[in-house]
C-alpha cells in the first residue's frame, strides 16, 4: 500500500461518533498492536508519526488514520506488510486487546505527565474539557438536522424507475471493467474517505487516486447512488477481487465511494458541496437520471432544502472547530508537563520492535 495513504476509521455522525476501528486491521493476520493509553497532549500522535517515519525510510508501506475531528492529528498507523498498527485506543475509540502479549500490547504514555505540575492545574483542566465536549454535542445535533433534510430528499427522487436506470448501468460497468478472476470471492473492508470535521467537510480524493487511476465520478447531490455502489462492490467481490467500501460519514450504513486497488478501479461520489477536482476517467451524472418531472415539481423545495442543508453543515463545523480551540487549549495546558524525551524514546523502542519482526 502507498506511503501516503490516508483515511478516516471514525465520522461525526448524526448519532454521535461512529467506529470502524474493528476494521483497522485483518486479525487473521495481525501480529503486533499496540494500545496506546494517556490523556490529551501526552504525545500519542507524536509517537506515531515518529514511528511511521522511522519504519517508511526503511521501506515499510504506512497508512495512516487520522482524526475525523481534526484531520491534523492521527489516530492509528496500519502496516499491513506486517500486521501490525499503533492505535489510539482512547475515548471515543477506545479498543482493548483481544489476544493480550500475544498480538496486542499497551502503551501507557500517561507515565510521561509530570502529576505534581499538573495537579495545579485541575481547574483550567476541568474547565477545557467540559467546553470540549459540549461543543461536541451542538456538531450532533445540527448534524442529525442536515440528515434528516438529505433523507427527505432522496425519499422524494428515489423512485423503483430510477434504482432501475442504475442498476442497469452498474452491470454494464462490471461487464465492461471487471473479468472473472475464477478465485474464491474477494473481501471488503470499510474505510471512511471523508469526514465533517474542525476543517470543514473533506475528502481525501488524493487517496482515491493513489490507490485507483482510473477513477468514475458519480455526481450525485441528493444521496442517491449508495445502492449503485452497493451493487457494483457486490459484483467485483463475486469475481474475486477485495474492495475498500467507504460510508457516508452523515449515514454511515450507506455506501458513499468504491475502490478496487488491485484494478486500480474507483468510483467517488461528487455533490455541489464537495466536487471531486480532479479528472475523471468517466463521468456518471446520477442527477440527470431523476425524473424530470419530480425535479420540476419540487425545484423550489429542493433548492430551499439545499441552503438549509448547507447551513446545518456549517453550523456543524463550527462547533468542531470550537471543540478543537478548547482542545488546543488542554494540549497547551499539559505540553509543557510532558517527558517528550521519554515519549520519543518509547517511539524508538516501538519502532525497533516492528522492524525485528520483518
């Protein structure tokens, strides 16, 4: 896998945070994980960048998760040439090991916090992290409104004729790009390409065209090609070939994008709010496959529908950003309480583990 991959294993969602953390790795082949423990400004993402680093200079593949909050920050490295990972395994994704000393093992960065400095400090503390996870809270609930919104809208244009147009047009796309391979069928696994986030509502099209060359663009406003894709993975696992199947972060049980790296086949979906800039080897226009006269007849509805949706968005991102303030605001409360020196030392020591086990 590509150095510079990059997803999302979590997604502000309508119902708060959502999880694919059980999916970082394929536990029949993992060998190492490690659980890293300790509180905000501790050093996780240092850690791993500095462990990342050490293992792509020599010749590891690395991907990298980051945080669906702030992108900046990561929350796992995978390296699947090895089975191995460093993952934060904090609130909200907290994971604990399933084969303790046998695959996983935990990383307590919290001996690194000088607790005398920081016990002067309680109230500040008190005060940051309270602010950050009411901030939290307003992204939900604006986030809930804006699906509902988006849900209302595909009620209304998602008819049995138009699940039909794209049925048909997803087969003619397996007949066209994928051939029988004759093995057992492939495997899927789910990553989130994008997120709602401190920085806005993002996708990370550069992974998509890393992994995948040939890239079909799904234009898409409304949210109404997850059953296209639904069928297109379900033919290319039919014919043998794994799939990475990415969810929407606002309705994480629909499907929102496709990649097939060993075809180096992707399908993305692209909407007003989010177009996909680069150059596509074909276009799929979803919208223009409405009914017309529903499109007519709901114009003003849907426009109206539109500008709402964008604002909740925003008001969404705003509060992720307030969130991220008052998180900076820790970070800088317990940085300068925190054995860096020790922390990159444990990095090293991770790293050298890793490395002996090529």
């Amino acid at each position: 896998m590509d150095s510079n991959i990059t997803f999302f294993l979590g997604a502000n969602s309508p119902s708060g945070f959502y999880s694919l953390y059980d999916q970082m790795i394929d536990p029949q082949r993992a060998r190492r994980i490690f659980l890293l423990k300790g509180g905000a400004g501790c050093g996780k993402s240092s850690l791993m960048r500095r462990v990342a680093q050490t293992l792509a200079q020599a010749g590891e593949d690395v991907e990298y998760i980051t945080c669906s909050g702030d992108p900046d920050s990561l929350d796992a490295v995978v390296f699947h040439n090895l089975g191995a990972a460093i993952v934060d395994a904090t609130a909200p994704h907290i994971m604990e090991p399933s084969l303790p000393g046998v695959v996983e093992s935990y990383v307590n960065l919290g001996r690194f916090y000088d607790h005398e400095a920081l016990a002067t400090l309680r109230e500040e503390i008190e005060g940051a992290t309270k602010g950050y996870k009411s901030h939290y809270k307003r992204a939900y609930h604006c986030l809930m409104a804006a699906a509902q919104l988006r849900e209302d809208d595909r009620t209304l244009l998602l008819t049995p004729a138009l699940e039909e147009k794209m049925a048909r047009r997803a087969k003619g796309i397996l007949s066209r790009e994928v051939k029988k391979t004759g093995r057992e069928p492939g495997r899927v696994v789910q990553r989130f390409l994008g997120a709602v986030s401190c920085q806005g509502v993002s996708c990370r099209f550069d992974t998509a065209e890393a992994l995948c060359p040939k890239i079909y663009e799904l234009c898409d406003s409304y949210g109404l090609g997850a059953g296209m894709l639904t069928t297109l993975c379900a033919g290319i696992m039919a014919a043998g070939y794994d799939a990475i199947l990415c969810p929407s972060p606002l309705f994480p049980d629909r499907a929102e994008h496709l990649l097939v790296p060993e075809l180096g086949l992707g399908f993305v979906t692209s909407t007003p709010a989010l177009p996909y800039t680069g150059r596509p080897y074909r276009r799929v226009r979803l919208d223009a496959m409405v009914d017309p006269e529903l499109a007519r007849t709901y114009k003003a509805r849907l426009k109206f529908a539109r500008k709402v949706f964008q604002s909740l968005l925003d008001q969404a991102v705003d509060a992720l950003a307030q969130a991220k303030a008052e998180h900076d605001v820790l970070e800088k409360l317990y940085n300068p309480h925190v054995d860096f020196e020790g922390v990159y030392a444990q990095a090293d020591a991770v790293a050298g583990e890793l490395l002996a086990i090529r």
